[in-house]
C-alpha cells in the first residue's frame, strides 16, 4: 500500500455483525483477510463504492479516512484532513458537473431522509457506470445511500414507509444504471433531510435516445437561403437599418444566410452529422428532454406493480426532479451562459422596447415555451395598430361632442323635460338636462366611428389569426419541426394508481388480473361530480351578480332621498362606480377559486396523459373563469333596462325592488365603465399582486428561513451552495396554463365589447409590454428551470382564440344594435325626420305619462320638488301616449326600430364574417419563401442520400475490379514461380466484400 494510506483492522471474511453473515456491517464493507490474493480487485470494489474523489485530486486515499472515522476519529480531524486538499467544488462548477468535473449534470433528483443519530451519511460518491457496477447493483447500492454507524451501536429504528421509500429508491436508480445513465449522489447539502441524485447521460446513450424519438439534429450539409432580390431585398434593409436598435443583441437575433440541413438522428448514419464537437452538439435542453424520457420510461416493479418517475413523484418517494439552470444570472466574475444572456436582453423592464430573442428562449428553454412567448410577442405587435385606430376614434368622439344634436338637445335647459322618478315614494321628478354630463361622455364612445372600428377589429381578429399561423410555420422551419408529429405520452401518475387500485380490487376477489384500463363506469362519478360543480360554480357566479343588481338598486334608492341636488345628480355614477369595484373584487377572488376547482375537478376525472389532462384542464378553467369575468358585462350590455316596465305597472324583485333602468342617453356609457374598470383592475392587480408581489414575499418568506439555518450553523451556510441546491429553493413549473388563460381573457375584452371601449386594446398593449417582461423575468430568475417539450402549435389555445374570434362578431353586432342609440338614430333620420337632421330625437325617444295613474303608494312623496306642480312626465320607451285609444302600449315606433336592429344584426354578422373568411382564405398559412425552403430540403437531403449510395457503388465496384486484377495475375504465374525460397507456395487471396 501506498505510504499516506492508514491500514484497515483485518477482520474474518464472515463477521458475525453482518446483517446478512456477509461481509458488510451496517454499509461498510471490510476487506477480505486474505488481502493479498487478490489486492487489485479488492481495492477495486471498495474504491468504486466509496471514492468521494480521485486520489489526484485530494490527494489523500478518501476510503482511508472512512477507515479513521469509523474506527472511532473525531469528526473534526477528518474535517482536517479534507481541507488540506483544493475546494472540490471549483473543479465541478459548484454543481454543474459531477465531482470528476468532466460529466456534466443533466438532470437532479430530489428525496427527503431522515439522518439517525448514531451516525454520518456519506457526502457525494460519485457512481462509476461500469459494467461491474451494473452487474452487482443489488449488492452495491447507489453511494451515499446507508448511515454509517459506530461499531458496537444498535441499528436505529426506521420508519417503515421511509424504508419502503429507500428501497424504491435503490431499485429505481439501479435502473437507471441499467438503462446507461450515471449517477452521483450528495446529502452533505446546506439544505438539512434533503439528498440529491445527479443524473448524468453519457454520449452512447444521447445517440440512442436522440435515434428513439427522431430528433432532427444538423448535418453537415449546409445550403443557402433564398433571398429577396430588387426592390424588395432594398426595403428590407432598410427596415433592418432602421430595427437595428431595437433587436436583441444574440447570435441567435441576427438574420441567417445559410442554414444546415437537418435530419433524424441515426446511429447508422453518425457520418452525416457534425460531430466536431460532442459535448455541444446536444445542448442542454436536448440532454435534460432525453434524461426525462428515460425517467418516465423507466419503473421500480417494488410490490409487484411498476411504478415511473410520476407516480415515484406523487408518491414522495422523491421529492421533486428537475434539470439545472446554466449557472448564475447576476454577480460578480459569472460565466457567460444562457441564462445570464437572457437575462440581460429579455428578462429585463430596461429592454421592453427590443424584440424578443425567440430562437435564444427556445434554445434554453424548450419549442413549447418559446411558441408562448413567440404568440404573446406577435399579439403585442398586432395591437399597435389596433390601439392607433381606438384611439383614433376616441379623438372623433371627443372632437365631435360639441356637434351632436341629441345630447346638445339633452343638455338644453330651455327644452324643460320633466323625467318620471327613477325609484317608487324616495324620488321625486328631475330635469332631463341634469344627465347632461352622462350624455355627452357617450358620445365619445357612441358615434358612428365606434362602428368602424368593431368592423375593424373583427378584421383585425381574423388577421391576426392569419398572422401567427405564417409565423408559426416560420418558426417550425426554423426549430426544424416541420413534420414533427407528437407521439402518445407515458400515463401520470394517478392514472396508474387509480389503475393499481382497482387491480388489487379484483385481486382481492379473486378474479384474473389482466392488464386494466379506466372505463366510463369507473369515472362516471367523476363526471356526475364535474357536471354538477360546474353547473354549481355557474350559478353561484350569476347569483353574485344578481346580489350586485340588488346592491345598485337599493343603494340608488337611499342615495336619492339626499336633498342636495348634487348628491341627486351623482347617484348613477356613484352606484354605477362603487358596484363595479364590488364586481372587480369579486372576479379577482373567484378567479382564483374556479382555478383551483377546475384543477380539483380534473384531477378526480384521472385523465391517462398530460395532454388529456391539460386539455380538460384548460376547457373547465375557461369556461368558468369566462363566465365569471364577462358576466356582469353581459349584464349591463343585454339585460339592464330591458325588463323594467313603466310607470304605473313596474317590475319588481321580491315585490319590493324596482328593476334599474338605463340612463337617457343610453347603456353604452355605463357598459363603457364597467368594462374599462374591470380590465384595468384585473390585469394591475393580477399582475402587481400576483405575479411580483406574492412571488416576492415567497422568496422573503424563503430567506427568513435560511438566515435562521444560518445562525444555527454558521459554518455550514458559509460554503457556496450548489447549483441544484439554488434551484431546489426556486418555484417549480406549474404549466403555461396561467400565462395562456390570462392572454385569452384580455382578448375577450379586447374584441368582445370593443364598440363600448375602443380603447381597450391600448390599454392591453401597455399591460401586454410589462407582461412580456414579467413574464421573462418569472421563468428566467424565479422558476426551476422546466423539461423542454417539443411542440409545433399552441394546442387548444388556437380554436379558442378562434372562436372567441367569431363570438365577438355576434356580440359587437348586439352591442351597436341594441346597447347604444345607433340604430334608433338611423330610423328616426330616414323615417320620422322632418328636415333630415337629428334634431328631435330626444323626444322622440320619450313616451308620455300622466302622474295620476301612478299605483297607490308608488307616487313621490315630494311631488312639488321641482318647485312647480307636474302632470306628466317622460320616460324612455316606444308606447303610445295617455291620451291615445290604447294607452301605454307598444307604439309602432318600437317594432320599426325593433326590425331595424335585427336587420342590422344579421347584415352586420354576415358581412363581417364573409369578410373575415376572405381574408382568411387570401392569405396562406405557409408563406411562399417558407414552403421553398421545405422542398428545397427535401430535395437537398435526396441528393446527399443518392450521392451516399452512389459512393457505395463506386466503391463496390472498385473492390471487385481490384479482386479481378488480382485472380488474372495469380493465373499468369507458373507454379515453379511461385514457390518461395522458403518454399511455401505464394497464394492469390480472393477477399469476400461485405457490403
């Protein structure tokens, strides 16, 4: 032995303290008496199980010091010891490397263990992928697994779930093993009961892997893109000289001339493929997205039924399992990496003005997160000009208020209208002209251009639509993903335990297990359960609503006994402001609720994979979080003012509650409010709070934790931490579901009502520029780094987009038909106009009523409030006057203007949706340059595989022309010549071509 080696005790081959009568004693194997017989294979084993690091890098034998600590040495001198040696940590980038510092960390493992107090664990083994390892895995477990005890101790109680975990544990990562992945395991970490498990792929298993799923990897054939040329190609670089500050400063940014042929990964065909450099030719998102596949391939067959990394996860056996981020994003003497570049040109408020780095945020993380951000990025781009346009026609409205004879007329003190009171005994009569202000407010939203634009932005819709289907192939050409299919994923993990479940079920009754499968009997209360609970959350959602109809009516009845004549006058916006606030804080708190039902109800269905899951997942959650979010709006914009009766016979709720009315000059003005009120408070609050704020305390919640470990062991928390261990504290992934559904409700606001807010889409693209940036900043500092998943499209979300698309064809037709005055205007100027202008209008619109067929009690108790004696008072409404044949009944007038709306509607929908089907089918979704280059491919990898052929017949043919001279020559020789001095005879080999 070497002269730093400390000998171990020889002890007999049989030590009566095994467990086992072998020769381990609680996890430490001694050596064999007879050590010299067979030294190298000895120190062999023991070195491979144990070595913490090669003897060239400590410089001192690490199974030595076990040997000292185990036989009874102070911590402290073994503490000594390790720290005569350089920092470990260096050579393995604190984490990102195993401890040999040449296998880079593909993915971690994360399990909780309880340490006994007899003993140490072990801190970071390395596992040595061998076949000696794979052969004898069952006796030599992953190192670091076992507590070491002193000798003499008791073994410790264990828990026996905690043990049952431990032997899932060793099974599964001798699996691993078994499938070619290496292992190293640490849990000497700063986090306390919390080992990890490095998981490493090495190249032959890369290959193999790479060749099972068919990723396209690049050739070394390269080829040229097509250019634009002439007028075009000068266009284009001016747009380029123009952009140029505004791009991300990447290699990934910038425009490519050449690109490399792309292929499927093959074994067979590695020749084809620049493998110049191997450690970079799978990056890390591939290396992390094939270690997944791996983990959830593999299963642990513990207790006869198999379980994956899913159902490993669900069950605790680990704790968590996720691939590393690149290294540090912020501090002093940080590597350049991925992340760090990301962060400084995408993740930052100080670049909102930049375009995104799409290929450098697919690069790192994944095609599915980067066709989210690519998505989020062109709807951004898309409302520039849809905000330009609203605001356009706000300016209109503002410009033309002055102009417009109805609320001029309104406004006119001199034209003494008297209204009929709002409210039955409180209110008295009032003066038209004090809704003055309401009036002219709805013009600016209520004006001839708001019809343009609802034309306009359903047009905009259908191209926007258009728009991303040609960026989506864009991207797919280049993320190579054109004919990318996506296969059939693994089942979760509560698929297969509800599976087990009803397994051990007919196990138990003796019947024959064969392979089962969840049927529609076995979910049918899932079902009955989500039936009901939507059903339930729906109504739940309108009788809130109905509660804040409730609200207003009686709060405008109380506001309108105050007897200042201001106080009268502000009791619409007043009630009108406050109940919408109400509603505001009522969607922000049920959102989160219907969230967390639809999840509940979803998981109780047990979906097989992930996509079913998301999928249910995302129609339950819209569905509710629809309703609850345009509820109130549909209220005030199809309902409010429609069922109220007249004076005399009103409609009442509980027989004490009058039905509000809608203001003179109309709805749109308060549908305006409520809309514009709701949006921005959602989207402030859901994002300030939300996502910065409750993320924010999180982390501080989280610091206040180890600043309390911290001065428990100083000593301990003074080491740098490990990547894995940074990322452990950061938040998992939770799916893209979140960021998706509140884009989708914002485009709702933003096309559904847009007739009463045209300026909806300027406000969403300034939330939508901070969003991008939030968003960056979430998945690139706070958020473990997620499994790329490859993906071509964004799934469900695309028919969704679409149909809130055509839905808000329908409701805008409505909101401009029956909301707003535009229609009854038309009539009145084609019809009942005497000298072609709006003025009259006004009274046109009011019905007459005389004050003394009020019902008993409903009268004004102040009828002299105005000062004067009133005999009759107007009303909004279409009915006959108290002097006609037929009193207060619909009037012609109503029926005209009624078939006028309708009219408009179903003109209105199919004009708007030909017109968004034409621009549909003008515009491909393969944009022209793209599809050449597809078939420029195709044709390109023919002639690299015919030229390959080729070269294989030439060289079969130069193999049998050489073979043919030699036969000729051997048959030209004489046999006298042909004998050697040796005297054996020269022979002419025929060699077989093996082709």
């Amino acid at each position: 032995m070497e002269k730093d080696e400390i000998h171990l005790r020889r002890l007999p081959a049989a030590a009566p303290w095994g467990p086992h009568g072998d020769s381990e004693f609680h996890g430490v194997d001694f050596l064999p008496e007879d050590l010299s017989e067979a030294p190298e294979e000895t120190g062999m084993r023991v070195n491979k199980k144990y070595s913490c690091l090669p003897a060239e890098e400590k410089g001192i034998h690490i199974i030595n010091i076990r040997a000292i600590e185990d036989i009874g040495y102070d911590q402290h001198e073994s503490t000594l010891l390790n720290s005569l040696s350089k920092n470990p940590d260096a050579d393995c980038k604190y984490g990102l490397y195993f401890r040999d510092g040449k296998r880079k960390v593909d993915y971690i493992l994360v399990y909780h263990y309880k340490k006994s107090s007899a003993g140490r664990t072990l801190a970071r083994r390395p596992q040595q992928n061998d076949a000696s390892v794979r052969s004898s895995r069952q006796d030599q477990p992953l190192p670091g697994k076992g507590v070491q005890l002193e000798m003499g101790d008791p073994e410790p109680h264990m828990d026996y779930h905690e043990d049952d975990k431990r032997f899932r544990r060793e099974e599964y990562e001798g699996n691993l093993v078994e499938a070619g992945l290496e292992l190293e395991r640490d849990e000497d970490t700063k986090i306390h009961g919390i080992g990890f498990v490095k998981i490493h792929a090495p190249w032959n298993v890369l290959c193999r892997e790479a060749e099972f799923l068919k990723l396209k990897m690049p050739t070394k054939k390269m080829y040229q893109i097509n250019q634009t040329h002439g007028l075009l190609k000068k266009i284009n670089s001016v747009i380029q000289k123009i952009t140029e500050p505004i791009q991300p400063k990447v290699a990934e940014h910038k425009p490519q001339t050449v690109k490399r042929l792309s292929y499927p990964f093959s074994r067979e065909k590695q020749h084809l493929f620049d493998l110049s450099d191997k450690d970079s030719f799978f990056d890390s998102k591939t290396r992390s997205t094939i270690v997944y596949e791996i983990l959830k391939r593999t299963t642990c067959t513990k207790a006869k039924y198999s379980m994956g990394i899913t159902s490993l996860l669900a069950n605790g056996v680990y704790s968590a399992a996720y691939p590393l981020h690149d290294g540090d994003y912020e501090g002093e003497n940080v590597e350049p990496n991925d992340r760090k570049l990301l962060c400084e040109e995408w993740a930052s408020y100080g670049v909102f003005y930049k375009y995104q780095p799409i290929d450098l945020v697919r690069k790192y993380f994944g095609e599915k997160i980067g066709l989210y951000f690519a998505w989020l990025g062109v709807y951004t781009q898309m409302l520039i000009p849809a905000s330009i346009v609203g605001i356009i026609v706000f300016l209109y409205g503002c410009a033309t208020v002055d102009e417009n004879i109805p609320s001029m007329e309104m406004c006119d003190q001199r034209n003494n209208i008297t209204m009929c009171p709002l409210c039955d005994k409180t209110c008295s009569y009032w003066k038209m002209s004090s809704a003055c202000a309401t009036a002219r407010a709805s013009h600016l939203f209520d004006n001839p251009a708001t019809v343009f634009f609802s034309v306009f932005m359903a047009l905009w819709a259908a191209t926007f639509m258009e728009h991303w289907k040609r960026k989506q192939m864009r991207l797919n050409y280049r993320w190579d993903l054109t004919g990318f299919e996506e296969e059939e994923d693994h089942p979760r993990a509560e698929y297969e335990a509800k599976v087990l479940e009803k397994s051990l079920r007919k196990e138990h009754k003796h019947k024959e297990t064969d392979k089962e499968k969840l049927t529609w009997k076995d979910r049918f209360p899932a079902y009955l359960t989500n039936f009901v609970g939507i059903i339930f959350m729906v109504g739940l959602t309108f009788a809130i609503v109905f509660g804040v109809i409730i609200y207003r009516i009686s709060t405008a009845a109380a506001l309108a006994i105050s007897s200042t004549p201001s106080g009268r006058s502000s009791v619409r916006v007043t009630v009108t402001a406050t109940a919408v606030i109400i509603n505001l804080v009522v969607i922000i708190i049920l959102d989160e609720v219907y969230g967390c039902i639809a999840r509940w109800l979803t998981q109780i269905e047990v979906p097989k994979t992930d996509k079913n899951f998301e999928e249910r997942l995302i129609f339950k959650a819209f569905l509710l979080k629809f309703v609850n979010a345009y509820t109130p709006i549909f209220y005030v914009a199809f309902f409010k003012g429609r069922f109220v009766g007249r004076p005399g016979d009103y409609v009442y709720i509980f027989h004490s509650f009058r039905m509000e009315e809608c203001a003179p000059g109309g709805c749109l003005m308060e549908l305006c409010i409520q809309l514009s009120i709701i949006m921005l408070g959602k989207q402030l609050i859901q994002n300030n709070l939300f996502e910065i704020g409750i993320p924010k305390m999180k982390k501080f919640i989280r610091y206040l934790k180890l600043k309390r470990r911290r001065s428990l062991d100083h000593e301990e928390h003074m080491k740098k931490k490990q990547r894995y261990e940074v990322d452990y504290n950061l938040e998992p992934f939770a799916g893209l579901t979140p960021e998706y559904m509140e884009m989708i409700i914002q485009f709702g606001f933003v096309t559904l009502f847009v007739a009463s807010f045209p300026l909806a889409p300027l406000f969403a693209l300034l939330n939508n520029i901070i969003e991008i940036r939030l968003d960056a900043k979430k998945f690139v500092t706070e958020l473990r780094r997620p499994v790329a998943v490859r993906a071509k499209d964004i799934g469900i979300w695309y028919n969704i987009l679409r149909g809130i698309g055509k839905l808000a064809v329908i409701i805008n037709a409505f909101v401009i038909s029956f909301t707003s005055d535009f229609i009854p205007r038309l009539v009145y100027l084609y019809m009942y106009s005497e000298n072609g202008t709006m003025h009259g209008f006004v009274n046109h619109t009011l019905s007459s009523f005389n004050v003394s067929d009020f019902q008993a009690g409903t009268a004004p108790n102040d009828p002299l409030d105005l000062g004067y004696e009133v005999q009759i008072c107007r009303y909004k409404d279409y009915r006959e006057p108290p002097w006609s044949e037929n009193k207060y009944d619909i009037s012609k007038d109503f029926w005209a203007v009624l078939a006028a709306r309708l009219a408009f509607v179903i003109v209105f929908q199919n004009l708007v949706m030909f017109m968004s089907e034409f621009v549909d089918w003008i515009i491909p979704d393969i944009p022209k340059d793209i599809s050449q280059q597809i078939h420029k491919e195709k044709v390109l990898m023919v002639e690299v595989f015919m030229r390959e052929e080729q070269g294989k017949l030439q060289m079969l043919e130069t193999w049998k022309d050489k073979d043919k001279r030699k036969g000729e020559n051997c048959n030209n020789h004489s046999p006298r010549l042909s004998r050697s001095r040796s005297g054996s005879l020269s022979s002419c080999h025929s060699y077989p071509l093996d082709v």
